[in-house]
C-alpha cells in the first residue's frame, strides 16, 4: 500500500463548480498534513496546510480526519486558473511523503 | 517567501556522461536540504536527504554512488548523476528547509530537467 494514496483523476469541471479531492495516508503517527499545488513542468507550491479543525482559505477548505487517516480538499467557485495537479503531503518526522496528485482541469 | 534556486533548468546529456545540478537557498540558510525526482505524471520521490556538513542519507533503491550529493554550505547543495543513462531522464527538484523542525517552512526549487540521449 502507497504511503499516501490520490485519486489520478482527471477531474473535468465546468467554471464556478465545486470539486472534491481525497486523500488517505498509511502512517497513524503522521504529524502535519498539506496540500501542495504543482503546475505543468513546473515545482510544487504549498496551498494549504490541513488542521484536524477544518481551515478555509478563500475558495478552499481543507479537512483532516484523524481516524479514518483521510484528508479532504474542497474548491469552490472554480476558476481557469485552478487548472493545475493538486499533491496530497504528508509529514512524519519532518519527512514530507506526496501523493501522486488528482489533476484538475477547469474549462470555461 | 524564500527563494530557492536551481541550475541550470534544463539539460541534455549524453549517455555515460555525469550531469551536476545546483540548489541554492538564496536569502536563507539551509541546514537540511532534499532532492526529488519525478517522471511524467508521478508523485514526487524523495532521493535523499542532504544536511550540512554530513553525509546524504539515501532513500532505499537511490544508489549513491550514482547519485552524489554534496552539501558544503549552509546554501548550496549540489546532486551530480554519473555515467548518466535514458532511464536518469527525470524532473529533478530540490528544496530547502529553513529551520530544524518546521515541515511549513520547506521551500521548492523549479526544478532541473534532465534529458539523457
């Protein structure tokens, strides 16, 4: 089993729809979670960091579940731009594990 | 945000030749740098570990002596893949954390793509 587990996609979305990207991870002594953003040919941003309360930022909310090991990214309001790769990060011990990361493609 | 730099962007080699690539931390120091690689449409895989001063801990199947990895300063680390072969065709990318525990603060390089004919 993967460390940290994605669904590949693609995810097609029309602008302006809400799309939902999930993420599992093996490790239960995992520490700190992030989703990460990553452009074509280009390298991996931070989005987001992912707290077991929820935390919205703007158009995005991310969501841990400590127990089922699962980790939830939600755009809303999709725009073009939001076209990228989305990477699942885990940390344990300051060793960051990605995710192969879901892609999503916005069309107008 | 820091900056994290890496040369050169793009190269081509050939077969049997070793390519050295460059990761500098430009407005920060680095105790601990890391180096990825990726093919096309994979995750990120973590290579090694590089901290100042000491020896590179390899991730298993990374064979070092292929690999080497130098981390002389608090700045600069360097990766040279040797006797260079197609299948070391890849995305490789460094980052750089700054701080000893803060997995927030690790920033990305663009990246270097390798081309090997």
């Amino acid at each position: 089993r993967k460390e940290v587990e994605q669904d590949p996609g693609p995810f097609n979305v029309p602008e302006g729809a809400t799309v939902a990207f999930n993420c599992t991870y093996s490790n239960s002594a995992s520490q700190s979670f992030f989703w990460y953003r990553q452009d074509c040919r280009k390298e991996p941003k931070l989005l987001m960091s992912v707290y077991s309360s929820g935390n919205e930022d703007g158009r995005f909310t991310a969501q841990l579940n400590r127990a089922s090991q699962y980790i939830s990214l939600l755009i809303r309001d999709s725009k073009l731009s939001d076209s990228a790769t989305y990477l699942c990060v885990v940390n344990n011990n300051n060793d960051m594990r990605f995710g192969a990361g879901t892609r999503l493609t916005v069309k107008p | 945000g820091a900056v994290v730099s890496q040369h050169p962007s793009w190269v081509i080699c050939k077969s049997g030749t070793s390519v050295k690539i460059e990761c500098r931390s430009l407005d920060f120091q680095a105790t601990t740098m890391f180096w990825y690689r990726q093919f096309p449409k994979q995750s990120l895989m973590l290579m090694a570990t590089s901290n100042e001063g000491s020896k590179a801990t390899y991730e298993q199947g990374v064979e070092k002596d292929k690999f080497l990895i130098n981390h002389a300063s608090l700045t600069l680390s360097t990766l040279t893949v040797t006797s260079a072969h197609p299948e070391d065709s890849s995305f490789y990318i460094c980052s750089a954390r700054r701080g000893s525990h803060s997995a927030y603060e690790q920033y990305f390089g663009p990246g270097t793509r390798l081309t090997v004919t």
